[in-house]
C-alpha cells in the first residue's frame, strides 16, 4: 500500500504536487513583494502569509513522501511543466488576487480528488489532505473578501 498511496488517477501524483506547493508559495511571495498602491498593504499580508502557509505544506507533504519510503521530487527542471497553474508576473493588485484566487481553487479541486481516491486505504494521508484541503479553502474564502472589499474603481 505504501507505494500505491503515492500515486492518484489520473496524472497527478501527490508527491509532485510538493514542489507544485512551494512554486505556488514562490508566486505569492513575489506578490508581496510586488504589490503596490494605497490597498496594497492588507493585500500583500494575505500573499506573505499564504506563501508561509504553503511552504509549510510542502514541509509536510515531503515528510509524508518520505514517511511512505518514497522521495520528493523538487526537480527545478520539471517543475514548471508539473504545475497546475500558470506563472503570474502581473503587477496589477487585482490580477494578482484573481490568479491566486484561480490557484487556490485548483489545489482544492486537486486535493478534493486525492482526498476521496485515498479513502480508507491511507487515513494518515488523507488526513493530511483534509488538512491542507480546509486550508486551501480558508485561502480562498480570505481572497474572495479582499476583492469583495476592494473599491469599485480599482475593479475595473
């Protein structure tokens, strides 16, 4: 079972999505840095403390790989092609929302499939999912209300 539980149907296998994590958490930190304008500050506190968050997961998805006898795969080389979602590099505020928002809506569907492919037959993995799957949800719910608060103008 410990080799199954590494893979998903499909092509998504779980322990690439370790490095698919920390390029997501990449992206957010440079949005923090990036963002600019009289609303930026709030904004660029949710990127930097998403970007914290997803490191974390990644931290904890790499230890489970490894717990299971396998080996995170943080190849540089192959790390684009094995993303879920596109680079931004956007340096409009709202953007940069709407494409974190648009990521964080993959990893949920992602672990959502994960989680209901491993059922019963790895609970520590699956609970694992369950875990980053709720705070993947948070993340959204938080970027939902950020463009929900933002001024009209600023919306287009």
């Amino acid at each position: 079972m410990k080799q199954e539980a590494t893979e998903v149907p499909g092509d998504t296998t779980w322990h690439r999505l370790n490095p698919w994590r920390s390029r997501r958490g990449a992206r957010q930190k440079r949005h923090y840095y990036t963002a600019t304008g009289i609303y930026a500050e709030p904004v660029a506190a949710e990127f930097l403390e998403h970007a914290a968050e997803e490191q974390v997961h990644a931290d904890r998805l790499a230890q489970r790989i490894v717990q299971l006898g396998g080996e995170p795969d943080f190849n540089p080389d192959t790390l684009t092609a094995r993303a879920h979602a596109e680079y931004d590099d956007s340096l409009d505020l709202i953007e940069m929302i709407k494409e974190d928002l648009v990521a964080e809506r993959v990893a949920i569907a992602s672990y959502t499939e994960i989680v209901q492919w491993l059922g019963d037959g790895d609970v520590t993995t699956r609970r694992i999912f369950e875990d980053l799957l709720a705070q993947e949800e948070e993340h959204a719910n938080d970027l939902k209300g950020l463009l929900e608060r933002l001024p009209g103008a600023l919306k287009g």
